[in-house]
C-alpha cells in the first residue's frame, strides 16, 4: 500500500515506522511534518528527535513538509490517509481533505474544545459537519508510540461504518507483532479514546499522593463505569468499553508511566503547577484539554462522572489534591451498576 501519514508527532511517527517496518507487505509510507525544519531534520538525522528520541527511521520512509495540498496531489494514489494531529488541529485537516476519495483514519483522541454555540465534538461529529461524504474512521487502542516503532506487540482497533476503511487499516498496519480489529462502533471507541486521558490523570494523582493499589483499582473501576455512561449515552454500544479501545486503552494510560495524562497526575500530586507539569512534558496530554470538554458534554447529557468533574476541579485550581480525594471518599453510597453513580 502507499500510505500518507499527516502529523510527525510521537504516534504519527510510531506508525509509519511500523508500517514501513512491515517487510512482507512492503508498504511505501510517507510522514508528512507541518513544520520545514522538523522534516527536514528528521531526513538528515533519520530519526524524530523531539517525540521519539533513539528509533531510527527506515529507509524506506519518506519524510515530507511540502505544502498539504501538494503533496496529496502528487501522491493521489495512496490507499489510506492517517491524520496524527493533535484534536484541535483535526478539523481544518478535514476540510483541506473533504475531496479525498479513497480510506482515511484519524487516531487523535478527545473532544475538540467547545465553542461558543456548541459542546465539545468527538471527530467523527466534526467530520459529519466538514467532511460528510468522507470514507472515514478511527484507529485506536492501548498503545505508546515508542513501544509500537519499537515493534513490541500491541493491539489496536480500527473503527469505521466502511468496510473499506476497516480493511485499509488492517492491511496497512496489521503485523507480525500489531494486531488490528475491526468495529464498527466508532463512537464507543471515540469515547474511550476521549475519556481514559481525563481518568489516567485522576491514577496519577492517586498514585502520587501514594495512595495504594487498592484505591488504584477502585479508581479505574470506576472510571471505566463513567466512561460507559458517557459512551451509552451517546449511542455508543457497552461491549466496546470491555475492549481494547475502552479497557485495554485506561488500564494502559492510568498505569504506565510512559503515558503523559498520567505524568501530569503524579506532577500535580508532588506540588507542581497545572503549567509546570505541562511544560516538563514537551508533549501534548490530551486529558488536560479534554477535562472540560468530557464534563461539559456529560452535564448537557445528564450523565454524572464525578472523577472527570473532580479532575476539572483539579485542572482550574478549584480543589487541592488532596481535597480532591476527600471529595470523591466523601459521596454517598450507592448500588455498584454501569448505569449508577
């Protein structure tokens, strides 16, 4: 396949090295950089400097910054496009593309921030507005970047009402040691993509302030029944929240210190600043943006998620960590259900 992969951050990154990696199906991949001078580095030195420090690129990987509209020209036949931008970005990327007429996949994850007159969007909602007639979907699941170009085994899922889309994505980067499932729910998958950024940063917070294994656990139980919640309410179907892109997606991002949601959880426990926890990143944390868009979404719904609410909280300065802890100890019991607070 020809592949063109828009956005050289550490996952755009992640994958068109595994799918150039990929020696049976031989795929010719090209890594699209938004900025000149990040591409053109990455072509001489062979490696993404910035995101993923160390992990050489095949030879066989293109790296490109010629204007968008250029490159999807010159390479218009390439069987799938993958946008990797961050959320806020997705939705001018899906206009420029709204013409595209072969698969094309996002793997960004979250609500785009609400406007004025609307709530936040997952991307599907925003390709419905810009780009309806878009053969679209999603590819997500419990997977950091560095370990997939680094051709450890992960599994991810590919989500699209196309069947044509599913099968792109799983030629393109089904593997040896990637597997890739097909769905059809790519709302469910969406939420959970969305939602366990904003519950990571909640079992950072609880493993920074040292709180035990117990109150881990109990803590992404409970966020995996607010993520469901959320998803049912929305259309999405409560098997999905059992699999890669719901479970698999919290357990990972909550417990591995490789994930960046979590790194501002434990950042904001030892006594850092909302901005000194980001900015010791040098990455995007999605969940930090998402907060209030997943609460906000929710209130519209009437659907109660008293972590994310609590991380909001936490986000603006409202509650301290350590009353944030208090705050979600002290509620009122309740019978354990999916659909109960």
């Amino acid at each position: 396949m020809k592949i063109v992969v828009i956005g050289a951050g550490a996952w755009g990154t992640g994958l068109a090295i595994s799918a150039a990696n990929h020696r049976a199906a031989q795929h010719q991949v090209i890594l699209w950089a938004h900025r000149a001078d990040h591409a053109q580095t990455m072509g001489v030195q062979r490696e993404n400097q910035r995101y993923l420090p160390g992990l050489a690129l095949p030879p066989s990987l293109r790296v490109s910054a010629e204007p968008l509209g250029d490159l999807l020209q010159q390479h218009a036949d390439a069987q799938l496009i993958v946008i990797a931008t961050p959320m806020a970005a997705l939705r001018t990327t899906l206009t420029r593309l709204h013409h595209w007429p072969q698969a094309l996949a996002w793997v960004c994850k979250g609500f785009e921030p609400a406007q004025s007159d609307t709530f936040g969007l997952l991307a599907h909602e925003i390709q419905a507005q810009v780009a309806p007639d878009l053969k679209a979907g999603v590819l997500s699941g419990p997977s950091f970047a560095q370990e997939v170009a680094c051709g450890q085994p992960a599994a991810l899922v590919a989500a699209s009402s196309h069947p044509q889309v599913q099968t792109a994505l799983v030629e393109a980067f089904h593997s040896p040691s990637l597997r890739v499932y097909a769905s059809d729910d790519v709302t469910g998958v969406e939420v959970g993509g969305a939602v366990k950024n904003v519950l990571a940063i909640a079992t950072g917070l609880c493993d920074g302030l040292a709180l035990g294994l117990n109150a881990r656990a109990a803590l992404i139980t409970r966020g995996l029944a607010e993520m469901t919640r959320l998803g049912l309410a929305l259309g999405a179907r409560a098997e999905t929240f059992m699999g890669l892109s719901g479970l698999g997606d919290l357990v990972l991002t909550a417990t591995g210190d490789l994930s960046r949601n979590r790194q501002v959880g434990l950042a904001l426990a030892q006594g850092s600043t909302l901005q000194q926890a980001t900015d010791a990143l040098g990455h995007v944390a999605e969940g930090v943006y998402s907060a209030r868009t997943v609460v906000q979404r929710a209130l519209s719904l009437g659907v109660d998620m008293p972590i994310a609410q609590t991380v909001l909280a936490l986000l603006d300065g409202q509650t301290t960590p350590q009353q944030a802890v208090v705050r979600l100890m002290g509620r009122e019991p309740t019978v354990e259900r999916v659909g109960s607070a």
